[in-house]
C-alpha cells in the first residue's frame, strides 16, 4: 500500500534555524517541467529550459508555513502554502512589481537561512491573499509593504537538490 511509512525518526541535533534569506518569483506557467531525484520525488534536481526567477532579498519578518489539512470523512489531503513577507520602503518601481504580483499566481522559491530551497505554488502558483502599503505612524515604523501570499497543493512544497541558479533558473536580482 502507498500510505505505508518505510523511516523511522531519531530526535534531530539542535543546529537548525528559522526564517528566510530570499524569495524567487517564477511566472506561471513558465515553469518547465521538473525532474525529480531518482530515489526521491520530493527532490527536484533539474527545470526544462532556463525560466527566469526574480529574487527578493528579504530579512526577519517573513516567515513560510505549510498547514497540513487532512479529512478522513472526505479522505482527502492538501498543503496550504502560506508566504508572509515584510518588504521595507516604498518605492515607484516597488509599486508597479507588486501590483503586477498581486494579480498573478507565481511559482515561488522560498530559501531558508539553513540553505534549503523549497518551490511552493508547482501547480497552482501562490495567490497574493492579502497584504498592505503603509507608512508607519512614527519615524521607527516601518514603510513598506507586507504581503501574504496562499496557495493549495497536493503535496508540500519541494526541495531543491542546489540553487535555481544550479538547478535550471535564470536568477534576475533587483536593483
């Protein structure tokens, strides 16, 4: 049967940390197709073509979480994909981007600060469902933008076996 476990696992070392370095937009349906590792399909290790991602650098405040949502009455499973992002100063440049990602459903590739790539959105993309542009009240508070970015799929997000540079993506930074 496919639902039966083959690992056990042993309590992990404490040498791991939370949060995200970057984020990779990929337009939908630019995506080429995936291959996946031969021994493990929750391993991507190659895209068809050479897709562009658009990298963000992003810092504390942004978090990527995948609620697990499971019914036995229906039996049915999925992976919400939730993308929070805090993105400081205001900018026109800024402003026309994020209109432009508010309206579409990327792929996203979420790079951790232990060095791990995840895709999430492969194949319904991520949906910008909520957000704000704010100045702040005080000349502490942030001006910028905050985004929250959801999305639904069969499966958790995937890993990447190295970069998206390495992996088959052409990484356009910002300026």
């Amino acid at each position: 049967m496919a639902c039966d476990l083959t690992l056990g696992r042993l309590e992990k070392c404490k040498d791991s940390v939370g949060g995200i370095t970057a984020v990779y937009f990929v337009n939908n349906g630019d995506l080429g197709a995936a291959t996946y590792d031969g021994s493990d399909t929750d391993v991507i290790t190659a895209i068809a073509g050479t897709p562009s991602c658009y990298k963000y650098d992003v810092r504390d405040g942004c978090s990527f979480i995948q609620n697990i949502n499971s019914s036995d009455e229906n039996g049915t499973s999925f992976f919400e994909q939730v993308l929070e992002l805090m993105l400081p100063k205001l900018s026109v440049a800024d402003h026309k981007e994020l209109k432009i990602l508010t309206f579409g459903r990327p792929h996203v590739i979420i790079e951790d600060n232990n060095g791990n790539y995840m895709l999430a959105g492969l194949e319904h993309g991520l949906s910008v469902s909520g957000g704000t542009i704010a100045t702040g009240a005080n000349m502490g508070e942030m001006s910028g933008y905050t985004l929250t970015l959801t999305g639904r799929e069969r499966i958790p997000a995937n890993f990447f076996d190295d970069t998206p540079a390495n992996v088959g993506f052409t990484v356009v930074s910002g300026t």
